[in-house]
C-alpha cells in the first residue's frame, strides 16, 4: 500500500511537473511574440516618421516652385488647386488609416494556436 501511494505521488508530481513546463514554455512563447511585435513596432513607426519628414519637406518645397513659377499669371488657381488636392489626399489617407487600424492582425496568434495544439492533445488523450 505504501508503494501504491509513493508511486501516486510520483505521478503526480511528474504531472506537476509537466504542467509546469508546459506552462513555462507557453510564457516563454507570449514574452518572444510581444518582444517580436514590439521590435517591429518600433521600426515601422521610425521608417514612417522619417519617410514622413521627407515627403513634407518635398511636398512644401514643390509647392513653392510651383506657385513662383505661376506667380504672375495663376498664382489663385495654383494655390487653391494644390490646397484642395492636398485636403483630398488627406482625408483618403485618414479613411485609409482607420480602415488598417480596425484589420490589425490577432496578437499572440502563435502563442494561441500553440495552446489549442495543446489542448487537442490533451483531449484526445482522454
């Protein structure tokens, strides 16, 4: 009887211990995906602010060219052409972000489907 209760408490401490491993893993896994999407973040976020400021510098400084060379003859159309174009580019631009905000890929997704591939197991040992 003692050894029946022994080799239960070893089975249950292996189990335990599988758990916990199991578990240590999973937040492994959780803690690389966010290091993973915060990286990816970051970089995205400078490569669009520095895109960003040369294409405002760029933008400012055709239009200035463009209303100099204009200047005598149309500088009213050239100036509210290049405002409403930029207003429309502007307003496209912000549907266009709400749009991708709202589609944002899952977060932890492999971290998710690594738990439902634990899960199957589980149940199919059942």
């Amino acid at each position: 009887m003692a050894e029946d209760s022994r080799g239960l408490f070893d089975s249950l401490t292996a189990f335990a211990s599988t758990l916990v491993s199991i578990a240590h893993t999973r937040l492994a896994l959780l803690s690389n995906d966010l290091e993973e999407d915060r990286a990816r973040l970051f970089s995205l976020v400078l490569l669009y602010v520095a895109a960003m400021f040369f294409l405002v510098v760029g933008v400012v400084l055709a239009i200035i060219l463009v209303v100099y060379i204009l200047w005598e003859s149309h500088r009213l159309l050239a100036l509210s052409s290049l405002a409403g174009l930029f207003l429309l580019l502007g307003a496209g631009l912000c549907v266009a972000a709400m749009r991708k905000s709202k589609a944002k890929p899952k977060l932890f997704s492999s971290s998710l489907s690594e738990l439902i591939k634990d899960k199957d197991r589980l149940d199919a040992h059942e």
